[in-house]
C-alpha cells in the first residue's frame, strides 16, 4: 500500500493498494489522504492502482465503503482505476454501489487510468 501525490500539473493522488490488504491499511491511507487533500484545497481526482491486489476481506471491505465516503467528502472529483482481475472489479463495483460513490471509471492499464485524469 502506498499514497502520494502525483508529479502532475493535475492534482492527483495515487493509491496503490497490493496483496492482502488490511482495514489497518485502510486507515492508514485515510489518514495520508487527508493530509495530502488539505494541500491541495480539498480539490484533487484520485489515480488507484488495484492491479496486482487480492480480493478485499469483509472487514476491509466495510472500511472502503467508508474511504470511498470519505474521499468524497474531502474534495474527490474523480476516481480513476487501474483494475487486475475480474473479482476485484466486481467487488470494487459492489463497494462504489454501497458508497454511492459515483465517479469512478475503471481501466485495464494504469496507463489508460493516468491518461483519463490528466487529458
């Protein structure tokens, strides 16, 4: 798991979420999120890079709702997602559903994801 802000003219931040990950994990990330959000007043889009991620548990999974929600709440325009497998796209679809979260748009390549945030 890692967060930072993208060398970009864009205010982007990067999530990348690999292996198992934990709900301590989660609020990690929250926590980095925020920060990095205040920088960039509370206005940025949100590259996530779920290629090489297993499934989430249902512990985590309860949590990510809530980062979704979050995110939101803190300025997130746009989610733009790098998915692996076809199980972690149909969680992923079921979590944007149970978070309401609206503007996500998901992608084969993290190519193709940086390239819809910075067009």
């Amino acid at each position: 798991m890692s967060v930072r802000r993208l060398d970009s003219k864009e205010p982007i931040i990067e999530i990348i979420w690999d292996g198992m990950v934990s709900p301590e994990e989660v609020e990690q990330t929250n926590r980095e999120i925020q920060n990095i959000a205040q920088q960039l007043n509370n206005s940025f889009d949100v590259l996530v890079d779920m290629r090489n991620m297993k499934a989430f548990s249902q512990e985590t999974k309860e949590k990510i709702v809530e980062h979704q929600k979050l995110l939101t709440q803190w300025g997130m325009r746009r989610a733009s997602v790098a998915v692996g497998s076809s199980i972690a796209k149909m969680q992923l679809n079921r979590i944007s559903k149970e978070s309401e979260h609206q503007t996500e748009f998901q992608w084969e390549t993290y190519d193709e994801a940086l390239a819809f945030l910075t067009k």
